[in-house]
C-alpha cells in the first residue's frame, strides 16, 4: 500500500482479494468524513449523520485475476447468486432494460424500482452500453425507422466487436469497450450517468490484462461486485477470443476517482472485514 495527497495505491500478488480489500477499507475509514449533496441522483443534502461519507480520491488497485469462476467466486465472495445472474446478463449480447435480475440486487433498501423512469427502464445499464451496435430495443421514430446510434463518419461498434478487434490484432492497444457515452456528459437531462467509465484489454506474453476506469465507487453495496464482473469479463474475453485458451489471465488495474463510503453503512462494512 502508498498513499498520498495524490492518492492512493494497493496491489496483491496473489488472488487473494479479501486481505487486500480490508487494506482498502482500513484507509478508507480513516479518511475524515465529508457531505455531498448528492448521491445516484438522490438528494441527500440535508446533512443526516448517515449520509456523511469517508471518501478516497484516485485509488488505483492490481489485482492478479483467478483463472476460473470458482476461483473468482472464491477469492473475491461477491454477492451470488445475484452477482453471476446479472453478468451473464451483461454479457448476453442483447441491449435489454431492465433486464431480468435487476430486481434482484440484494440491497434494494428502498424497492427495486427506485431509478425506475416511469416507462419501466432505467437512465442506462450494462447490457444496453455493452451492446449498442444491436439496437435491438430503440424505439422507433415517427417515421418507423429505429434512430439508432451513429457516429460522425462511422458506424459504432460494441463488446462483440471489441473481441473480433483481440482475435484480428491480438497485439492490439485499442480494445476499449466504453461504458460513458456522449449523452452522458454533464448529465443534461439531470439523469443518473454510469460509474463505470469503461474497459481496456491487452494481451501481452499470452496472457490478458483488463484495466478497468471508474469515476465513483461505493465501497459496502458495489466494490466487491464490481471487481468480480471485472474480473468475469476478462476471464469471458479471454475464452471469446481464444476458444483453446490458449491465453491466461494477468493483471487486473482499476482506477477509482472516489471510493467512498457511508457513515450509516459503518456497521455493516466492518462485518464485511470480520466475514472476511
């Protein structure tokens, strides 16, 4: 572990993630606890005690990926069976919204259809970032014509693609697959916009790296998952792109703008270091 005013760095040599992740919520806990006014687009500015929120900006993490899903399931613990569910989900290959687990997700304190927009989808999710080029689920416009997504000069491209980029230039440094898009920028509708910033893949001496960029991340309700789907989708890339897996897993770097976490979560965080 380094630390500074410019933030803070954790790596592990093993596949153990939990020795590493009560490291993190060490620090993190020691950080004096600040007020947003927002969070997920909820209005949390009144100042509540449960709201104040520990915060770690620019985190950056190596972890060596487990080879298999046991392995993952093992070293990592996320939140199964919800955690599995909603990756094969994300990686299906269809846009949908909602999708089918996410009414699943085990901390829906307040109803699973709380960032519901009132025509039964959410502002984004996953499957519809991962799988743009699709469209399947775009409405149609006046003219019956799908307005689906394009770029200036060309066509957009998605997960699949970023896997028929591997298998064409397996030595490649452009595989990115983004989870921001444009019309997320400055959020212009006041709408909720993703954590995720997006995936990078590169294959180096047979073996396959996943950098993963979030802007912010909540340590009790998403760390954990996130880091599991991060890894499931490197281990789904590497067998999509090798069938004979002929490629192992490397590193996996992810860079965290804020990790925070909430004063009325404390409980249940440091549970999470004693399970663990």
């Amino acid at each position: 572990m380094i630390t500074s005013p410019a933030g803070s760095f954790f790596a592990s040599a093993s596949p153990n993630f939990l020795m590493m992740r009560d490291e993190i919520i060490a620090e993190l806990l020691a950080q004096p606890v600040i007020h947003t006014k927002r969070w997920q687009q909820l209005d949390i500015s009144d100042g509540a005690s449960a709201f104040g929120t520990h915060e770690m900006l620019n985190t950056t993490i190596w972890y060596d990926m487990p080879e298999t899903v046991i392995g993952a399931q093992r070293f990592i613990e996320p939140d199964l069976p919800w955690a599995e569910g909603h990756f094969q989900e994300r990686v299906g290959g269809k846009p949908v919204n909602p999708g089918e687990w996410h009414d699943r997700w085990p901390y829906h304190a307040h109803g699973a259809g709380l960032h519901l927009r009132d025509d039964g989808k959410y502002d984004h999710n996953y499957m519809e970032r991962f799988w743009c080029a699709r469209g399947l689920e775009v409405e149609p416009t006046v003219t019956g014509v799908p307005d689906l997504f394009t770029g200036y000069r060309f066509s957009v491209g998605d997960l699949g693609h970023v896997v028929k980029q591997l298998q064409r230039d397996p030595t490649t440094r452009q595989a990115y697959l983004p989870v921001w898009f444009p019309e997320d920028t400055g959020a212009t509708a006041r709408q909720r916009v993703p954590c995720s910033l997006g995936y990078h893949f590169i294959i180096r001496d047979g073996k396959l790296h996943v950098s993963y960029w979030l802007r912010s991340c909540e340590i009790y309700r998403h760390f954990t998952n996130d880091v599991y789907m991060a890894v499931r989708l490197g281990q789904w890339m590497r067998n999509e792109v090798e069938a004979g897996l002929t490629y192992t897993l490397g590193q996996l770097s992810i860079n965290i703008v804020s990790l925070h976490a909430f004063v009325g979560d404390l409980p249940q965080i440091h549970r999470m270091m004693t399970d663990a």
